[in-house]
C-alpha cells in the first residue's frame, strides 16, 4: 500500500493507525498488476544453526501495481497543500512519472536550478510520503538523525529525527538546498543511500537503523546561491540529476501579464550570454500578476526590479523600461500623505 499511495494509485488516510483508501488510478493498478516475482532464497545457516556471517541486503519489493500512466501533456498533480503541479515533460514522460521509476529502482534524484522555478513542486507532486530537511550552513547531524530533548519533569529523551522517520517507515526524505549543507554533515545520511542501507547513531548509544522498502532520497540544488558547493561525494551518489528551469509558457497560460513575460525572457536570455546575473522566475512572474491585481501593472513592474539584485537593477530596469514603454524605479516610500 506505501508502494502504491507513492505512486499515485491509492491515498493514505490516516497515520496512526495507517489506513489507504482507493483513487481513481487504483482499477488501473490493479488491471495491469504483474506476477509476483519468486521468493528469493532463504540465507543459508551455519552448520550449528546459526545465521551465515554474510547476508545479502533484502531486494527491493516488487511494485504492487504498473507505474501509473504517463500524465498527458497539460495535465495537473495535486500538491500536499492542496495547490496544483502543471506535469512537465522529462525524457519523453511526464516527470512526475519519471521520478517515482527512480525512486522504485533506488537511483537517488537531485534536482538543480535557479530558486523559484518549481524543483520542491515537483518533488511534493511526485512523493506524498515526504520528510524535508531544509539546508543552510548552520544544519547539523542532528537535524537529520536527532537529539536529546528535556521533558518538563527535567528528563531526557532521544527524538529520533527525519532521516530515521524515512528510513523507518521506507518514505521520502528530501534534502532542500543540499549543498549549503556542510559535507561532513552530509555524509551522515550517506549511509543510508548506498547498498548498506543503515546508519549508526552515535549519540543514542550506537543505535542501528536499516532502511526499509521504499526509503528513498531527493534532494534540491541551487547553482547560483552563494556558498553552495556541489562536492564530489554528493554528485557521485545523486545518480539521476535534472535540471530545472522556468516554464515562461506555463507563466502566460497560467494569466501572467504577457509584457512581464516577455521581460523574464529577455533576461532569461542575456543572463545566458552572461550579460546580468539575474532573471525573474516563474516564482516571481506568479508574484507580480499577484501584485498588479491587486495594485496595478507599473507598480508591479517597479516591484520587478525592486527584486533584482542591486547591480543587476539598472540592466533589469532598462529591459522593463523597454517592454513596458515607461520608465520606473524601483518601489520605495514618499513624502508623508
């Protein structure tokens, strides 16, 4: 059922205890369900009885159902917080479709781009049993595997973190900014990607936590951030990488200004020829159709270039000038009314 609801093919209604209900893509699973695969072998036993000293990791389980079909071009996921993912194409499926294959065939995603062009969209859309951990230089060990807590009776007691939720219940962690992270953090959850499959926690008395079924980990990547590093131990494990940019046709069908699009183009295009270091996303397009209903369309152009970096106002100024037929500077308080 956690292979199926990951997929798509049915919906998790409760935690505790775990309880599924049937969606509309459920029949369709269950259709098109292969034969069960034979039951691997049981490990041989020493001669005493006892267990033999090597023992092969346990195969992934097989998928309870075919992956769902491909989304049509156009078509929508739901997102957790009930807002709606526009399907994009990826290697000739939809990508939604693409990155639950790799998550059943265990090839860890990262995800790279720009911030504000839809990586954590994609990822909420494809994954519904998702753990996040948002990076920055200051995350820890324990931001991933957990610490001590004082109860208030003034005792202590170990809460087990995200990384062994995920492991536990065989969900999704997701690694958000990943390389602002420190490496040596990092390469904690290293571990458990790889064909061991564990992690030892230290801190709670070298505690063993083996991942089960479905466990998986995603993680996000933004090029352009400062003090992001991709080092080489994170690239080698992140097998499948995608980059990701902004779908300026999905800014104009979704009933951003066409003149605000055009903008984003433009210096989507010059920043390619490395002559401004800084483009609107669609993060910001969504933002600035918000601004100019609720102000109007100048006001949101100044606020365009109010969100450019500084030494990038004056090149974004003079595109927005150009398109909009107006001068405009970015928004900042007057005289009193």
């Amino acid at each position: 059922m956690k292979t199926m609801a990951a997929a798509g093919q049915a919906d998790r209604t409760s935690s505790k205890p775990l309880r599924y209900q049937a969606n509309t893509n459920t029949a369709q699973a269950a259709a098109g369900a292969p034969t069960p695969a034979p039951r691997p072998a049981a490990t041989p036993a020493s001669p005493a009885g006892k267990p033999a000293a090597s023992r092969a990791r346990r195969a992934p389980a097989a998928p309870t159902g075919t992956p769902a079909a491909p989304a049509r071009s156009g078509s929508v996921v739901t997102r957790p917080n009930g807002q709606l993912y526009h399907v994009r194409q990826l290697a000739g499926r939809s990508d939604v479709d693409v990155l639950r294959t790799m998550r059943h065939y265990e090839v860890p995603v990262l995800l790279y781009g720009p911030p504000g062009t839809g990586k954590t969209s994609l990822i909420e859309a494809a994954y519904g049993d998702l753990l996040t951990v948002q990076g920055d230089g200051d995350t820890t060990v324990a931001d991933f595997v957990g610490e001590y807590t004082q109860n208030p009776d003034g005792t202590f007691v170990f809460v087990h973190g995200p990384l062994v939720r995920a492991m536990r219940e065989g969900w999704v962690l997701f690694i958000d900014d990943a390389t602002l992270i420190p490496p040596t953090v990092l390469s904690a959850v290293y571990p458990a990607m790889d064909g061991r499959r564990e992690i030892v926690i230290k801190a709670h008395g070298g505690e063993v936590v083996t991942a089960e079924p479905g466990f998986f980990v995603v993680a996000g990547h933004n090029p352009g951030v400062h003090g992001a590093i991709l080092s080489d131990a994170l690239a080698s494990r992140f097998a499948f990488q995608v980059q990701v940019g902004s779908d300026y046709d999905l800014a104009g069908q979704l009933g951003v200004d066409k003149r605000a699009v055009k903008v984003a183009r433009n210096l989507a295009a010059r920043q390619g020829k490395g002559e401004v270091g800084w483009a609107p996303q669609l993060r910001e397009l969504l933002a600035f159709q918000k601004i100019a209903t609720a102000t109007d369309t100048n006001t949101a152009a100044a606020n365009l270039i109010g969100a450019a970096p500084e030494d990038d106002r004056p090149f974004v100024a003079g595109v927005v000038r150009a398109v909009f037929g107006t001068p405009l500077e970015p928004l900042a308080l007057g005289a009193r009314l």
